[in-house]
C-alpha cells in the first residue's frame, strides 16, 4: 500500500494560520487528530483580548474621520437605539464642533455596515443604523467632560 499525504491549513479570525501535513496511514481518526489539534493551536494561541480603554477629546481629534464617526457612534448610540445620517450629523456637530457632509456620513456608515459593526434597515431614503449588540461593549467610548 502506498503512502497517502493530507495536509490541512486553517485560520482564525485574526488571520493566524497553522499547516498541519500527515504522511502514512490517513485514518477519520487522524484526521479528527489533525483538525483538533489545529483548533487547539489557533484558539489557545490567540492574544488575549485588549482591555478597551476610552478615548479623551484630544485623542479622538488625532484619530481619522471614520475612526471619530465610529467613536461617536458608540458614544452617542451604543446602546442600541436606531439613528439615521442626519441624526450622526447632528451628533457629530455637538461633539466635535464641526460639520460632518451628509454625504461623507452616509458613505461611511454605509462602509462600517459593510465591516458589519451596524444593522440596517428601510429604503435607502429612510435608512437608519444600530450598532450591533456584540460590538456595544468592544468598542470605546469618548470621554466627555
């Protein structure tokens, strides 16, 4: 009988990634071995989560402009109440004390929806956004004094 060779590759979420070649007698046994083990590696070998720390005012003026709408979004509408672009736009001028274009706040919300932190819902004149429950608590928060 000749050798027989399977080789496995699996990755997690934070891009981590294990190869894992067998040669000689492939057996389901071994190969629930191999997927077990791989498993094992990717989950054990993952970083702890980062404590989320919030963020002062003079912070988030030196983050990018999608990072401050993300930032406000966990602020003003973290706890799951549905808002629409007019309703970020607005926030965003009593936060940060500056305009945000209706048309830069619909292309990002429309990319962090795409990033999959935020559900949708209604016609694309009547959107409106909420953040997701798993992301409430992940995300920081601004400081406001």
């Amino acid at each position: 009988m000749s050798k027989r060779k399977i080789k496995l590759e699996m990755s997690d979420d934070q891009d981590n990634k294990i190869t894992i070649t067998f040669e000689g007698k492939v057996t389901e046994k071994n190969i629930q071995k191999m997927v077990s083990s791989a498993n094992d590696i990717l989950n054990n070998g993952s970083p702890p989560e980062e404590e989320i720390s919030d963020v002062s005012m003079e912070e988030a003026l030196d983050l990018s402009l999608i990072d401050r709408v993300k930032l406000l979004i966990s602020t003003a509408f973290g706890m799951g109440s549905w808002f629409t672009t007019n309703d970020l736009c607005e926030s965003f001028i009593d936060v940060y004390s500056v305009p945000l274009k209706t048309t830069t706040a619909s292309t990002y919300l429309a990319r962090i929806y795409q990033e999959g932190m935020l559900d949708r819902r209604g016609s694309r004149n009547e959107r409106k956004y909420k953040l997701k429950k798993e992301y409430r608590e992940k995300m920081p928060k601004l400081i406001t004094q």
